[in-house]
C-alpha cells in the first residue's frame, strides 16, 4: 500500500469533524447508493476481515500536520512559563522530526481552523414554519482561518492503498456533490477536489523507524502496540440517513486523537487499530471504523522526551 494525498476545498464551513470514520461511512453510503447494499456489504466485510483496501486520514488543513505527542520542548532558561505542544506543526517540522527527533523550541501561532457557533430556527414539521423566539439552536461550524499566516485554502485528506485510489477520489467526487456531514441540505461541508492525488512515499519508508504517529482517530486492536503517548475521544457516531434503525445514535466510543505515538517493531505496518463490529443489535452489519492512518517514525532518545506534555 501507498500514500497518497488529495486536496480539498471547502466552499463552506463544516458541521461534522472532518474524521476518518465520519468520511469512511459517507463513502461507503456512496457505494451503497450508487452499486448497491451487496458492494457495501462486500466492501465492509474486507475491513472487518483485515483485509481493508484503502485507509483513509482525518483530513487537516494543507501544510499542517497532528504534533506527535512524543515530541519534547526546548527548555527557556529565562522563562517560568510552562509551555504546552502545539496541536499542529508544520509539514516541514513533522518531517524533519519524524527522521531526526530533537526538541522544538515552544511555539505560539493562530490555529489554521476556526470555530464560530451559529443560530438556526427549527421548524415545525407539521405547519412547515418557525415556531416561537425559543425554537433557537445553536450549530457548531469551523472553516479554514483566512488573512493569517497559518491561512490556506485546502484540506488534505491522506489516502493508502495498493489499489483503490481511483475508485476513492471518485466516490469522493460524488460525495461534494452532496457536501459532507450534518446540515448539508442547509449548504454546509460543501466542497470540491483540487487537482491530482500525489504520492507521498515519505509517508510510508523511515529509516530506523521504530515507532507509529497515527494520522486518524483510531480505536486501538488487542495486539496494538501499548508504549506510547496518546490524546483520548470520547464519541457519539451516529448512523447516516437511512439506516434501518430508530435511533441515529450508534452509542459511545472512545478513541484514541491523531498525534497519538507508539513504540512499534519493525517493520511498521500501514494500519493499526481495528474496525468494531456488533455495535447496535438491530442492525448487525453496522461497524464503527477505528483504523490508524500510520506514519512511521523513530522513537525520541529518553533525554529528549522529557519536557514533553
């Protein structure tokens, strides 16, 4: 399998998380719709069975990568300020540090995306109309941070595979026809692709490596790697529409952030984690994606790790 990266430009903000399980189930509900509940199931049964043909990223703005958690900060000798990791690094920083771990000297700098909150009416679904001045609900909405040097126009979305890349960007293709995530039909997580895929082999090769970064939410397997740093999700997935179940809600799931960083033997295998099957009783199929986007790295000597938070 092979890494590749895939651009994408928001037209709108976003409602839902770009994460890798919300974006795996909106493609498999592209296959369902466009080949048939039989394609899904089959594609499903390759990911439960170990066998998935394509690992997908959570997507992050372009130039911009999850801090690895095992790395550590320069000491300010002049400063009692007890610096934090960024949550983002650069490409350029996430490369070098990957191959030739050393400390970062603390860094402060406006997050690529933003957040804002924004009111919506509900509406009465028996009369079509907006009730009183107290059928107001707030929405959680992010959008790419413009007018700073963080700023760009692109999120990326970073794809392994040995043989679906084509079959990948075109079902994503479909899916900006529709727009990602919740409040679709209201013009939100509208987006289109952006030029070519583009191999990214340093994704997949680290001399020496002997460790993971994980690029995705991930729900860690039995025989995962356990010695390591890692940020924890608690989550509440929901069933897309038209599932045959009552209830939108799959249930909660804890899951480990991207940036989260394990001692691993060698060589490093290009998933890790697992996908969780039997996760609503009416509805047996339904799985919860939880594979780990892995980018291998060399493991911080102990003196360098130290100050790490």
């Amino acid at each position: 399998m092979k890494a590749y990266r895939i651009r994408i430009e928001p037209i709108t903000p976003w409602a839902t998380p770009w994460y890798a399980d919300t974006l795996f189930a909106a493609l498999a509900w592209q296959v369902a719709q466009r080949t048939g509940e039989g394609s899904v199931r089959r594609l499903v049964d390759r990911f439960a069975e170990g066998d998935p043909p394509f690992i997908l990223s959570d997507a992050f703005p372009e130039g911009w990568l999850p801090c690895p958690l095992s790395m550590s900060l320069q000491p300010l000798t002049e400063s009692n300020v007890k610096s934090k990791l960024p949550a983002w690094v650069s490409e350029d920083q996430f490369r070098g540090f990957i191959t030739r771990p050393a400390p970062m000297l603390p860094q402060s700098w406006e997050s690529p995306v933003a957040f804002s909150r924004t009111l919506h009416a509900s509406i009465d679904r028996h009369f079509g109309t907006t009730g009183g001045a107290g059928n107001l609900f707030e929405v959680d909405s992010w959008h790419l941070r413009a007018g700073s040097p963080s700023s760009g126009r692109h999120l990326v979305v970073y794809v392994r595979t040995a043989e679906w890349l084509d079959r990948v960007v075109d079902l994503l293709q479909s899916l900006s026809s529709e727009g990602f995530g919740k409040k679709r039909s209201a013009g939100m997580g509208a987006f289109r692709l952006v030029g070519f895929p583009e191999a990214c082999d340093w994704m997949d090769h680290c001399d020496g490596a002997d460790g993971y970064v994980s690029l995705s939410h991930f729900i860690p397997s039995a025989d995962d790697p356990t010695d390591g740093r890692w940020g924890l999700l608690t989550k509440y997935p929901k069933f897309a529409p038209g599932a045959p179940v009552k209830s939108p809600f799959k249930g909660r799931v804890l899951m480990l952030r991207p940036g989260s960083v394990f001692r691993a033997s060698a060589p490093i295998r290009p998933f890790y984690g697992r996908i969780v099957k039997g996760i609503w009783p009416d509805f047996p199929a339904a799985i919860q994606y939880g594979l780990a986007f892995s980018v291998p790295v060399r493991w911080p000597s102990p003196g360098l790790n130290s100050n790490a938070s």
